[in-house]
C-alpha cells in the first residue's frame, strides 16, 4: 500500500482509471491493509461514463467485528494520550491532507463525477474539520459548581464515549468522514468507519493519509462493503460499540436507530432535507440568483443541503425565473474532471431515473419547464440544468428530495403563508432567506421549522458551526463545539470536602 497516496507528481494527466489506481482498495483494519476474510470484491464505477475504475474488497460481518475489535483495543491507549498529543495528529491529517488537495479532489471526481471545482471546494472543507478539531481537542469543557444546598461540590466531567460506527454516503465522500472521524478522534474516541460502496476510495485514501499523519493502529479502521445492513447490524449488536454516528438517507436512519436500540447505543443522524429558498419581494435580484445558483447547484443538486423549493413572491417573481435560468443554462455540463466543468454527472442510472420521474410527475401537475427537462442521453449519467416555474403544491418534486440539479420554482403572496409553506414537510434540516429587510428575514428564520438557516446566503456549512437538522431531519449536531459533545460522556460526581 502506497504510504504517501496522492504525493505522485503527474496527477494532471490521470484519467479516473489511473487516479483510482493510486488509492488503497482493501480494507484498514487494526492498521493493516487487510484483504478481508472473504476473497470478493466489488466494482466501483466512474459515472461520467460508466466504465469500472477499480474492485474493492467486500467486507462480511466477520470484518465488521474484527474492526470493533480493533477499535477496543485501542481505545485506552488512544484515550490515554494527551488532549494536545491528540490535537497535534489531528493538525498533521489537516495539513497532510491540504498537501495532497488536488490527488483527493480528482479522486473524488473519479468515483462520484461531481465537477472538479465541487470536489476541491469539497476537500478543503473535508480538511477543515481536522483543523477545527485539532484545535477543539484541548478545550476541556468541564465543570465544578456548589450545589444548592451548599452541602457538596457538583463536578461535571467529559469522559470519551467509546467505540463509534460511523457511516457514510456517497455524496461528500470526503467531508462526511472527516466531519465524524475528526469530532470522534478529537474526543478520544476510537472508530469504523463504513463509507458508502459508490466512493469507498476517497475514504481509504484518507486512511492511509490519517496513518502517515501518525494516528495509532486500530484508532481509525476502515470497512468496505456491499452488505451494510449485515455489517452494521452486526457492529451495533457488538456490546463494545457505544456510538452511531450515520449520514444518509431518512429511511436508512431510522432501521439504524431501531438496530441501535437494542443496545441503546447514542446516535447521531444526519438524515435527508427538503430545503425551501425564499425569496422576498424587496429581495437584491442578483445577490439571490447568485445564492440560489449555491443553494441549489453545489454538488449538482446532490446535496441534503440543497435548495428543493424555491417560494418566490409574485412583485419578483418573473424576473427571478429569467436570471435564474439564464444562469442554469450557461453552465458547462460534462465529464467532472475536463477543464471548465461546471456540472458532472449523477451518481447513478436510478439518481437519474428519479429525477426523470420528479420532473414527469411535476409538468403534468402544470408546470412549466423553462429549461432542460430531459435526460441527456449517455454514456454517463447526465441530466442537465433544469428550471421548472410554477410548480403546483402537491407536486412529487416539492415533497422528495430531487438530489438533482432541477430548481422547482413556485410564487406566493404573502409571508404568512410561505412560512406555512416552508415548513409543510417532515424534514428540517436547512432553508434559505433571501430579503433586504433584516427584521422580517430573522423573524421568518426563528418560524421556519429546520436546524439551519441561511439568512441572504446560499451556503451554511462550516466547520465551526453547528450542522444538522429538525423533525425528521436528523438527531444531534456535527461541527463546532457541539460536534465534539456527540462523542463524550457526560460523568457527574456529587463530591464533598
Ligand atoms: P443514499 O440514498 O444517499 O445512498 P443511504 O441511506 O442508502 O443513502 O446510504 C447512506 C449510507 O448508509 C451508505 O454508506 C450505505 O451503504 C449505508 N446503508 C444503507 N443501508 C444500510 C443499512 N440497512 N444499514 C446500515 N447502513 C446502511
């Protein structure tokens, strides 16, 4: 296993065959590139056009174990180390993996498509949580009080949590792990994580990046697989696990908190998004079409994050369609990692089938498609900028996350009623305010029902801040301070002297 993975000079000139080349395609398990106990592998596929860029071993449940084994054994070693030892591993992944930005971002290109701009802006932030946690890991956030009484000493301590299984999708191959991995690690956590099978490379790359950084053996273990749900369900039924920490799908997170029940094991879930966009009359044009554009296109739509519904007021309404469009339409769609891309493929033929079906499902409710509308044909799995205006409530794409790069475009008159309108979904997890006038957006932004906010602006993930979501959105926080909190015991000892 290349020790140095994406130190390599010609990077520039790889296709995605020879960039996944260059990344680990076996497992990380108690340090050591193991071949897994089965002799399978899986396929991982470069959705730009279809073709197989690498195998990766396929872990069974007796993988799944041996990498909780892993992790337990390393755990007291890993806890007994220093905030400051820990904190300075953390800053060696964030600059070690700064150092290797580009390898990782045409990686990510490779086995996901997004367009090469996406993916670097994605490594930057993915490193960020490395930084952020290095620098959290020392802040000691405990307590000493006089009780009530004034009989004793309440003392609040923050012990690590144990074994973490953290698992991740497709989507963010990178940033999803850091923004688990990094918090886990920071707190003295130990962990497995199981990356989506779409994009195990990016993770198995940082894994090696992460042991030449100098985290131990068995701190951070690796575990590709087809068969997540046998893994998994494995792992959580392992009395040495004591965290889950998921990101992905509503209806995966809530088998994972059934599962996770049994043994009681604190979870944190970051689970899917129906994200309103709202845009106000009094609203600067340009400054919500250029949101809109972030909200809507990072990632080409693949986001839980990304803008699902855009309410739009009537005075503003036309004038926004046009630009919109205007913009959608000139961007560059292609393969992610040809100079100029601005939009890659999706992930797959169904991520593509479904935003065919919202679409279908969408013009004949009514509305209109201003631009794109039909799959581009392949090989690849294209679809193109889409707008589509006057959208009719009860429309599949203004209830399902489109996970594409179609902006559902819809008017209303009033704030009362697109505050009704924004929070008419079982999701919460993010929504977008676009208005000149301070007052009404931050009233608007304390009624709208989701974790967070963007108040005129498209984007609001940051690693020093709280990440996550209401309702059926999600449990618990990543990012900032609080990310950290997910990974520790809260220990109180009553004390008197
Ligand atoms: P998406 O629809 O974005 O692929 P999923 O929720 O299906 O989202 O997948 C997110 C992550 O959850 C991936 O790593 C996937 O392999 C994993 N996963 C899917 N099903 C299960 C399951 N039953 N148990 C555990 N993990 C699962």
């Amino acid at each position: 296993m290349p020790k140095t993975v994406g130190l390599e000079s010609s990077i520039e000139a790889e296709s995605a065959l020879e960039l996944a080349s260059r990344a680990p395609n076996t497992m990380l398990i108690d340090g050591d590139w193991s071949g897994g106990t089965n002799s399978n592998w899986f396929d991982v596929i470069d959705p730009a056009d279809g073709s197989k860029i690498a195998s990766v071993v396929n872990g069974t449940q007796d993988d799944g174990l041996r990498a909780v084994a892993a992790a337990a054994s390393a755990a007291e070693g890993w806890k007994a180390k220093s905030p400051r030892q820990r904190s300075d591993i953390l800053m060696r992944c964030f600059h070690l993996m700064t150092e290797r930005a580009e390898f990782l971002a045409r990686l990510i290109t490779a086995e996901n498509g997004k367009a090469l701009p996406d993916a670097r802006g994605e490594v930057s932030y993915a490193a960020e949580f490395f930084r952020w946690y290095a620098e959290e890991s020392p802040r000691d956030f405990s307590e000493l009080a006089i009780a009530p009484s004034g009989a004793n000493r309440i003392v609040v301590q923050h012990q690590p949590i144990g074994v973490a299984v953290l698992i991740t999708p497709w989507n963010f191959p990178a940033a999803m792990a850091t923004r688990k991995i990094a918090p886990a690690l920071a707190a003295g956590c130990t962990c497995i994580l199981k990356p989506a099978a779409e994009t195990p490379l990016t993770a198995l790359a940082i894994g090696a990046i992460m042991l030449e950084a100098g985290v131990p053996a068995g701190v951070v273990n690796i575990v590709t697989t087809t068969s997540a749900g046998e893994v998994v369900n494995a792992m959580l039924h392992d009395p040495r696990v004591r965290k889950l920490s998921f990101t992905g799908s509503t209806g995966v997170g809530k088998i994972l908190l059934k599962e996770a029940a049994d043994q009681v094991i604190s979870s944190s879930m970051e689970l899917g998004g129906n994200a309103p966009f709202i845009v106000f009359d009094d609203a600067d044009l340009e400054s919500a079409v250029a949101g809109a554009m972030v909200a809507k296109m990072r990632n080409g739509g693949e986001a839980c994050t990304a803008a699902n519904r855009f309410y739009v007021q009537r005075g503003i309404y036309d004038a926004f369609v046009q630009r919109l469009t205007d913009e959608m339409s000139a961007l560059k769609v292609g393969r992610g990692l040809d100079a100029g891309i601005q939009l890659g493929p999706l992930i797959t033929p169904a991520a593509v089938a479904k935003v065919e079906r919202l679409v279908l499902d969408a013009v004949n409710r009514g509305a209109k498609i201003v631009t794109g509308g039909t799959k581009i044909a392949g090989p690849g799995y294209f679809y193109p900028p889409t707008v589509l205006s006057e959208v009719v409530p009860g429309s599949d794409i203004l209830n399902e996350e489109i996970f594409g790069p179609v902006a559902a475009i819809i008017p209303f008159e009033t704030q009362e009623e697109v505050i009704a309108l924004a929070n008419n979904t079982e999701y919460g997890l993010v929504s977008y305010i676009y208005s000149a006038d301070h007052k009404r957006a931050f009233f608007v932004a304390g009624e709208i029902e989701s974790g967070m906010v963007g108040v005129n602006r498209g984007i609001v993930s940051d690693a020093a801040a709280p990440f996550g979501g209401m309702k059926q959105s999600g449990l618990g926080r990543e990012g900032g301070r609080h990310g950290m909190l997910e990974y520790v015991e809260m220990k109180y000892i009553a004390a008197s002297w």
